[in-house]
C-alpha cells in the first residue's frame, strides 16, 4: 500500500533534484569564477565607447595594436570564496569597520601580445579613478602586509594568503622586466584601493609600452581605457565576509 505522503514525495523529487542540480552547478560555477555575481558592485558601463563585454563573465576585452586586453572585475564575495580557506586568508581581505585605505578592489587582467615584439606593462601609469576625481594606483604585496600589521591580522592563515598573493597579482608575478614577450599571454589580479562610496563611475586605465624595432627608437605608448559604473546600493550591501 501507497501511503499519501509517498506520492507526494514522488511527485515533488524530480523539483527536487533539478533545484540541487542547479545549486551544484551555481556553487561549482562561482568557486572558478565563471559566473557573474549579482551582488557585484562594479559592472562594465552599458554603452562603452571601446571594447566588448562578455555576457557570461562581464568581462571587457579590448584590443588595440595587436594587443588583447581582457578585464574582469572581482567582487569581494567571489574573492573570499576564492582565497580563503580554513588554512588561508584572501589577500584581499576586510572587514567593513576597516578604513578606506584597508580595503581593497580587484581586477582580472588577461594580456595577449601578437606583436613581434616585447610588450611592457607600465605599472607607474597604470591606474583606477572614480568621477570624484581620486586616482588609485595598484597594491602590491607590501600594501598587503600593512593592512594585515596594522589591523593585526598577522597570523600563519594571513602569511599564507600573502605568499598566494605573491603569485596572483600580475605586478608581482610579471617579473623584474613587467614584459610579456612576442606571442605570450599573462594574467593576474590588479588590486586597488576602493573607490569613493559616492562615485558612480569608475575606470581602469591600463598603459602597454611597445619594445622599438631598433635599440635607438623609443618605446610605443599603447593607452587602454576599461569603463565601469559603481551601484551605491550594492556596494554598501555586499555580504559580509567570514571572520
């Protein structure tokens, strides 16, 4: 005999399963980042005035003299789920108490370089602004470690999220040259300073040099221009991050 429950069970079990299969796929999705998070305060501008935004990641690809450039912002959920672990803190760890100059924001970069030359990345001039006309400059390691010293998040979890932070941001792992030679491909994260809480517009302004045919010619300034906008709402609501 068929009890009344069983056939309810019955009925609702294939929902049931397509719900958890969607959940999987959403989770295993957002632990490689190939998914856009809703909740992500920085999205391309909708009309760019250069570029092509990939729906699925919202990542802008942009490519001028035979250089590809793709950018993909990160949002602080998709980092914390990425980089901290019960053995590892993200480097891009805060907490909403923190300062402004404690928190951090990250890109994606991806470069290509089809030219038969050597492609430097110009770091110094490379930078974040906001339409409140601050300007930011990108992280490196040593930013890091002065956030975690001074918030005195200095313990074995944070030295080990410094030590992947190492390897991850594209101005540290680059190498001593910032090159990316004739044919190569190179990615990391730039990080920065948040923007203005107030800004509703943001840009990253990424600057390429061109090696010269010849020793004696100068280098070749290749300037790429990534527009974003900043939802106020989204950013003051971004899920709070495991302590």
């Amino acid at each position: 005999m068929v009890k009344k429950g069983d056939v309810v069970m019955r009925k609702f079990s294939p929902v049931l399963i397509l719900v958890l299969l969607v959940m999987a796929v959403y989770l295993c999705s957002c632990k490689s980042g190939g998914i856009i998070d809703a909740g992500d305060p920085i999205t391309p501008l909708p009309e760019l005035k250069e570029g092509t935004v990939d729906p699925k990641t919202n990542a802008i690809t942009i490519t001028k003299d035979n250089i590809t450039v793709t950018v993909e912002h990160w949002s602080r959920y998709r980092l914390n789920r990425k980089f901290t672990t019960v053995d590892m803190r993200s480097p891009f760890y805060y907490l909403e108490t923190w300062e402004q100059a404690f928190q951090s924001e990250a890109f994606y970069v991806t470069i290509k370089n089809d030219t038969p030359r050597p492609v430097v990345v110009n770091f110094t001039d490379t930078a974040l602004e906001d339409d409140r006309k601050y300007v930011y400059k990108p992280l490196g390691v040593t930013d890091f470690v002065y956030k975690f010293q001074t918030k005195k998040r200095m313990d074995l979890k944070t030295k080990r999220g410094l030590d992947e932070a190492s390897r991850i941001l594209l101005n540290e792992a680059i190498g001593p040259k910032k090159e990316v030679a004739a044919g190569q491909v190179v990615s990391g994260y730039l990080a920065f300073m948040v923007p203005s809480s107030q800004a509703t517009k943001v840009w990253l302004t990424l600057v390429l040099e061109k090696a010269p045919e010849v020793a004696t010619a100068a280098y070749e300034r290749v300037s790429l221009r990534f527009d974003f906008v900043q939802d106020l709402v989204r950013r003051k609501t971004q899920p709070a991050v495991p302590r």
